[in-house]
C-alpha cells in the first residue's frame, strides 16, 4: 500500500480521485491548499503526489518548490487545466515528473501513477556494485568535478540550501549546479540521480 497525497481544491474532483486510488489499495489523502499539502507531507512523507496548480492559497509550482527544497524525493504528478507548454515547461523545471491536462482519462492516470510508483520503487532499491566513478561521470555525461560533488550530495536527497552550506557556496550557485547536473543526467528528481549513480539507470 503506497501513500498518496491528493493536492486539489475542488472537492467532487478530490473526492473521486481519492477513491479510485483506494479502489487500486492505496492511502489518499486529500489537502485542499498549499499550506495544508505541506503539512501533510511533513506529517507523513507521500510515496508520490498529485499536484494542482490553481489552489486557494498559493499557486501549485510553489507547492513543487517547497517539497523539493525540503528533499522530498517522491514523484510529482501535475493535475491542471493549465495545457500551455510554458506551464509545463515550468513544472518539469521544478522538479515534476510528470505534467496531465484537465479533463483526463481515470484509467490513463491510474497508469501513469502505477508506473511512477514502480520506477520510484527500483530507485530506492539497495546500490549496486556498478556505481559509477567520477571519471565516469565526467567522461560520460560532461560533470565537472564539482558538478560531481552537487550530484552525489542530490543523490543524498539534499536541498539546494544543504547543497551550498556543505560546499561552501551560495544558493544560486548551487541552484545553478544542481539545474546543470540534472540536465545532464537527463534527470527530472534527486532519486533518479541516485539511480544513475548507482548503475541503475
């Protein structure tokens, strides 16, 4: 049974996705706001999040933010009506994994989050003995070497802010790092730069 944090004001909405979740055995749980969908995830860390953009408080890319600079690793889903490739575009910056346009298809989107579920349970898997070196790294996918130090410490799960205090540098460098090591890897979260590092990818 995997934990599920439903981010959605409009009630009908939340209310059918929260059952057709525990119809497939799963634990939703439903925050109608920015401040209540980061205090669900404090409380109880969510295996992966359904994510509006247009809530009451604050818009939903802060939401996305905030998890990700908190090192919360768990897949993002984007739920929204907004389908320009700009708002896209912004999400997947953020850190999303994956961006549905209202109105969806139930049975398309319980398979989009049955597969991010299983992808997030093979990264998290036990390390291989193929991670790879810092040569590799630098041969391979271009890293120099303190883009090498900014993916172990992603692969960690650390914030930009934890990133920059560890390595002695500002938050915008280290943001700039991080956005350069993630372009690299080709990855979209901390947890897939776990996977690659560890030969799993």
């Amino acid at each position: 049974m995997k934990r599920i944090l439903i981010v959605e004001d409009n009630a009908d909405l939340a209310s059918g996705l929260k059952r057709n979740l525990e119809h497939e055995g799963h634990k939703a749980t439903v925050a109608d706001s920015a401040k209540g969908a980061l205090e669900a995830a404090a409380r109880d860390t969510p295996d992966l999040v359904v994510l509006d953009l247009g809530l009451p408080d604050r818009d939903g890319y802060y939401v996305l933010e905030e998890l990700r600079s908190r090192g919360v690793q768990s897949p993002v889903l984007i739920l929204s009506a907004r389908g320009l490739e700009s708002d896209k575009v912004k999400g997947f910056r953020l850190g999303a994994d994956d961006y549905v346009t209202k109105p969806f298809g139930v049975v398309e989107l319980m398979a989009r989050i049955a597969a991010h579920l299983r992808r997030a349970a093979n990264d998290e898997g036990p390390a291989s003995n193929g991670s790879l070196g810092d040569d590799v790294l630098q041969e391979r996918y271009g890293l120099t070497e303190r883009q090498v130090e900014v993916a172990r410490l992603l692969a960690q799960g650390m914030s930009n802010a934890e990133i920059a205090e560890s390595l002695g540098l500002s938050t915008y460098t280290a943001r700039n790092h991080t956005e350069q090591v993630l372009f690299k890897l080709g990855a979209s979260t901390r947890a897939r730069v776990g996977a690659i590092l560890r030969g799993q990818a």
